[in-house]
C-alpha cells in the first residue's frame, strides 16, 4: 500500500497523469490508500501509473436509496385470491399502477397471469409464503365462506390486511369477524362497476369502502391508505359508509337494475332500424346484466337482507301499473258500452 503525497505528485507528476479513460472520481480519492504498480523515471523509460485497486468505499447513490423508499412507501404486495373475471379486471389496473401482484385461483390462469405481469400461484400455502401485503378476495358471493375458511392463515404476517371486493357488504363483515383472527386488518369495499361498465375507465364511478378494523401503527393505517388511492388514482368517487347502510342502498339499486335487466333479457329484446334513447339504454342494461354471472346475481339475492323486501315492491309496483291500464281500459269499454245502450 501505498499513499499519494504531495512529493509523489510534485516529482512525478507527468508519469502519474490520469489516464483518460478512468472517473474523475476515482483519481479525487488521491489522498486515500491504493495499490500502485510503477517503475521511477528513468531518461530512456517512462511507464505510466496503473491502480490496481482502490481501497475505499464507492460512492453513496442517494438518489437511488430514495427512489427505493419512496416505491416501498407507495407500492403494495397484493394476492388476489379469485383470479377470475372481475379478479383479473382489478389486476390489469394494479400492475399499471406498478403494484407487486400475486394470484391464486382454483382453475388454472396462470397464462393470463403471465401476459399480464402477475405471479400466479396453483396452491394458496405457497402464495401465501411470499407474505403479500394485502389480500383481496375476488371470490363469488357464494362461495367466500368455503375459499376463506381453507386458507393457510398461520403462513401469513400477523397484521395482514383481508380485502374483499363483494356486492354485499353485512355478509362480508361479518364473515371476516368471524373467521379472521383478531390481529388482521379488515376493509370492506365494494367498487359499483365491472368489467362492463369499467372498460373504459373508472372515472367517476363510485367505490364504497368501510374501515372495519385497522390497526392504530401508523403502518397498518397507511398501508389501507395506500390501497385506497389505487382506486381514488383512477377518479373513483370515493364514498365511505357502513356496509349496512351499503346493503340498504345497493338493494334499492343493484339488486333491482340486475333484476330488470335479466327480466328484458328474457324477452329477447334486439335493436331496430329505429331505436330511441331510452331503448337504447335499455339494450344496455341487458349487455351489462348479462356480462355478469348468475351467482353474482344470485347472491344479491341471497345474502341482502334487504332483496326480498325490494322484489316485493317491485312486483307491487308491476301490479300497480297494470291496474291502472287495466282500470282505464274498463272505463273507456264502459263509456262505450252506456253510450250503445243510450243510442
């Protein structure tokens, strides 16, 4: 080893002339240790200083270091439990976001995972060995319970966040409750569109969430935050409500336009040479409808204490408007019927 000093530089000053080709960092380390390789001048040999080694640290890449922190502030670790339609709708948006995504499904999409950037995983033990931050269930109503209750919680961190992403929200919560252990995090949320009515963005379109039980470390509150503004990113219309009040709006809403809708289906509606608007809406509810499976549908039904109460007033107001064409049918064949008699 073998120290730069002044007398070096002052007496060899041509032989030790930094090769070009080197960083002007490394020759600023001048005054640190390094491993020299030279002959002294001669009048007929010169041999130019090579450094072998530098025996320092290299410089620190801040700016690195930073962009690193702020992708870990911002980006999750999400397994999406239920790859299928609406699972894989929700994803496309999440890797777009630069979201780490994992998936598990019981059927095999692991080419559509691949093609979308996701890891998909064929057992639940080992996706939940990479220890994702969230997990969002993407399962159908009807089966939530049996997919929840087979998971392999104990392989999870214990402050997980569970998601789930149904159309109601009573059924969910207190499924949670009851089959997640208490140092799990729990938000309830319900984005009102699919892939239908989302293709062309969310803007606009209202999400509902409920905060059921998160953790008071500033971490784990951040942390629903930060899933949150994957969906307030996109210009969702962020309403937060309790999935009580959720289930009583949705049945006055969801559950009718979803039973309407497949009621128009059975008709066989089809478009003609001359639609009007309103038509037009109504062919479009029945596209939008049918794009949605039957146990979504079914499930609205089931698991909303408030569908049958909705249905009961739909068929009442059905009979109500049949009674009033029926009820003026009879008096304009009444007044016809008196005025042939008086003639």
């Amino acid at each position: 080893m073998y120290s730069l000093n002044s007398s070096l530089h002052s007496g060899y000053s041509k032989q030790f002339a930094p090769p070009k080709r080197l960083s002007r960092f490394a020759y600023s380390l001048h005054s640190l240790p390094v491993c020299l390789t030279f002959s002294p001048p001669s009048k007929h040999h010169h041999r130019a200083l090579r450094i072998r080694a530098i025996d320092a640290a290299q410089p620190y890449d801040y700016e690195s270091h930073i962009h690193n922190q702020f992708e870990r502030s911002t980006k999750l670790k999400i397994a999406i439990v239920g790859y299928g339609n609406f699972g894989q709708f929700l994803a496309r948006t999440f890797v777009k976001q630069g979201h780490i995504i994992l998936a598990f499904s019981r059927a095999d999409h692991s080419a559509t995972a691949r093609e979308m950037g996701v890891s998909f995983f064929m057992d639940p033990h080992d996706l939940f060995e990479e220890h994702p931050e969230v997990i969002l269930l993407a399962t159908s109503v009807t089966s939530t319970k049996s997919v929840l209750k087979s998971l392999p919680l104990q392989r999870l961190k214990r402050n997980t966040l569970f998601v789930d992403v149904l159309s109601v929200k009573e059924f969910a919560k207190n499924l949670f409750l009851e089959l997640l252990p208490p140092e799990f995090d729990i938000l309830c949320t319900h984005p009102m569109f699919g892939p239908e009515s989302g293709k062309d963005g969310w803007r606009g379109l209202s999400f509902v969430y409920q905060k059921v039980r998160i953790g008071s470390e500033e971490s784990r509150i951040n942390r629903c935050d930060r899933f949150l503004q994957i969906f307030a990113q996109e210009g969702c219309d962020m309403k937060e409500m309790t999935c009580e009040e959720h289930d009583r709006y949705a049945a006055g809403s969801q559950f009718i336009t979803h039973t309407v809708g497949r009621m128009l289906g059975k008709l066989g509606l089809q478009s003609t040479p001359i639609n009007t608007k309103g038509y037009e809406s109504l062919l479009k509810l029945v596209e939008n409808t049918r794009g949605d499976s039957y146990d979504l549908y079914y499930g609205l039904f089931l698991y909303n204490l408030n569908a049958i109460e909705e249905l009961e007033r739909l068929e009442i107001a059905f009979e109500a408007v049949k009674k009033q064409l029926f009820g003026r049918l009879h008096d304009v064949l009444r007044k016809q019927l008196f005025k042939s008699e008086n003639d």
